[in-house]
C-alpha cells in the first residue's frame, strides 16, 4: 500500500504491476504527483545531498530484477538551499518509476498482491 498514514501528505502516490502473458515476468510502476511547489528527491540522488527517494516491493513469490528507473530525467541544482555546491536531483512533475519484475511460477488469472513503500 502506497499512501497510507496521513492524508494531507504532499505528494499522492500510486504504484500497478502488470505481467506479461504467458510468462513469469512483469513490470511494477510507482507513480509520485507532487502538489503544486513541492518536489521529491530522485532515485539516483547522489550521497552528500539530500536522501534519494526509495522504493521497495515486497511479495512472496517475485523478485525485482534491476533498479527503478523514471520515465523523466530530474531537475538538477547545485545551488538549492542548505546544499549549495551538491548536486541535488529532484521531480516537480509527476514521475512514474519503472522496474522489471521475475516470479518465481507462473501467475494464476487473481496474482499474488505486491506490498510497495516509498521513502522520500
């Protein structure tokens, strides 16, 4: 579950998994919507800035094969606020991270649920 505690976070989440037919593999998704003059940090933030987004996916019969990757590229500063001098990569716009998923068998036509949490 993506969103849970507080409802006046500002950013909405959402993640989706999808399979591909006749196969053990598939793609999960995980989509952030800032609100309006808000951002959050990219998956690649470099250390010595501020902590890079994280997102983990958590079921009983997959694993995530590779990393995250958003279908935009991030904005990048060197000059924001109490980090000036260090490369800071953030998203304004929604971002929808992607990553490829393997299960360990094939999935039936009501798939096993996938439990995924974003820190950032």
């Amino acid at each position: 579950p993506l969103g849970g505690g507080s409802s006046q976070l500002p950013c909405q989440f959402s993640a989706s998994y999808e399979i591909e037919k006749g196969s053990q593999r598939g793609t999960i998704r995980v989509t952030a919507t800032p609100d309006d003059g808000y951002h959050i940090f990219s998956v690649t933030q470099p250390k010595g800035g501020p902590l890079k987004t994280l997102i983990k996916a958590k079921g009983n019969s997959f694993k995530i094969v590779g990393d995250f990757e958003a279908d935009s590229q991030p904005h990048v500063s060197e000059n924001e606020e109490g980090f000036e001098g260090i490369r800071v990569e953030s998203h304004q716009n929604p971002v929808t991270w992607t990553a490829l998923i393997e299960f360990s068998e094939p999935q039936s036509e009501s798939p096993d649920s996938i439990s995924v949490s974003l820190t950032g």
